[in-house]
C-alpha cells in the first residue's frame, strides 16, 4: 500500500492564490470535519491562521455564515449525544463527555463571580452579644 504524500504548506498556499476551484473543495472539507464535531484547529489542510487569512481574502470560497452554521452543527451533534445519555439511548461515559464539553465549548459547573470596587469601603461590626468573661 503506498503512502500518501504529505502537501507542503508552500504548496497548498500557492494553490489557494491561483485556484478557486480547490478553495471551494478545501473549504467544503473543513465544514465536513466541523460538522463530524472536530475542532478547528485540528483541521489537518489548513493552520487556523490560514483559515483565518482565507477568511478575509477569499469570501467567495470560504464564508463565514456557512463555516457559523458548520460549527453549530458540530456542537448540535455533541449535545445530541450528551442529551441520548442521559435519555438513555446513547451508550457512553457521560463524565468524559462533560470534559469534553468543558474543554470544547468552555461549560462550567460553577459560577465565576468578579466584582470590582471603586472608591472606599466602610465596614461597621456590629456586635449582639455580651462578650464572655474568662475567669
């Protein structure tokens, strides 16, 4: 079985300068992998960076709403998941799900809580009860 070989990054740069055609087919590659529920920094064609540059240089190609929708669909078909296990049709280790979910879409199971104070603060103790001899 013969390897596959592996496209230079100066490559596929060049290639997206010159063709349309191949941006139009990558771009369709990543919203697959977006909507199978990979992340996009794990995109192996493209760094996100490129993607980003692609973004702004090639709308055409690569829109944004339609990369939106890609990664709504993947987060829809994690939560499906998450949703099935708990329903009890889904199969699964619902802890490890969770992490995921923390780790991928930055859910929390508690509240974080930043006040911020201008100015003074005074703070009056107010005492109800005789203090205790200790004889």
């Amino acid at each position: 079985m013969a390897k596959a070989k592996r496209v230079k990054a100066r490559e596929v740069k060049a290639t997206l300068a010159s063709d349309p055609a191949y941006r139009r087919k990558l771009f369709d590659k990543l919203c697959r992998h977006l909507r199978d529920g990979f992340s996009i920094d794990c995109f192996t064609e493209l760094s996100l960076p490129s993607i980003e540059e692609c973004l702004k240089n090639y709308k055409e190609e690569f829109c944004e709403e339609e990369l939106a929708l890609a990664l709504r669909d993947g987060k829809q078909g994690w939560e499906s998941i998450g949703r099935r296990q708990s329903e009890g049709t889904c199969l699964g280790n619902s802890r490890s799900w969770y992490y995921n979910m923390a780790a991928r879409y930055k859910w929390s199971d508690r509240m974080h809580i930043e006040s911020e104070t201008k100015g003074t603060l005074n703070v009056n103790v107010v005492q109800y009860s005789k203090p205790t001899d200790s004889k």
